[in-house]
C-alpha cells in the first residue's frame, strides 16, 4: 500500500469496541453501510466482528 493511501472501513456500530479501535487510529466516519437482512438475521458474535468484507450487492 502506497503512503498516505486511503484506508476505508466499516465496524458495526454496535461493537464499540471495533469503533473506539477505529477511532483511536484516528479514522472518522465518512460514509455508513446500511445492514439489511431478509428475514431473520444471522445470531452472530458481532463483538468479534470488526468489520465487513463486502459492501452493496445489488
């Protein structure tokens, strides 16, 4: 990755953890990702998710 790159990523908002560690690296929000489920959603262990690997599928 080239210096001064730019970095994009995108913790869930209920892990406040993920956002504080994001924060604390001095990155702040530029855009929000919409979580639409359909049906019910997936029991997942969100405190261990730190962020997503893809974005918009349609």
């Amino acid at each position: 990755m080239a210096p001064g790159a730019a970095i994009f990523l995108d913790p869930p908002t209920v892990n406040a953890e993920a956002v504080q560690l994001a924060e604390s690296l001095g990155m702040r929000p530029v855009f929000e990702t919409a979580r639409m489920y359909r049906g019910k959603p997936l029991d997942l262990p969100i405190d261990d998710v730190f962020g997503i690997t893809t974005f918009e599928l349609g």
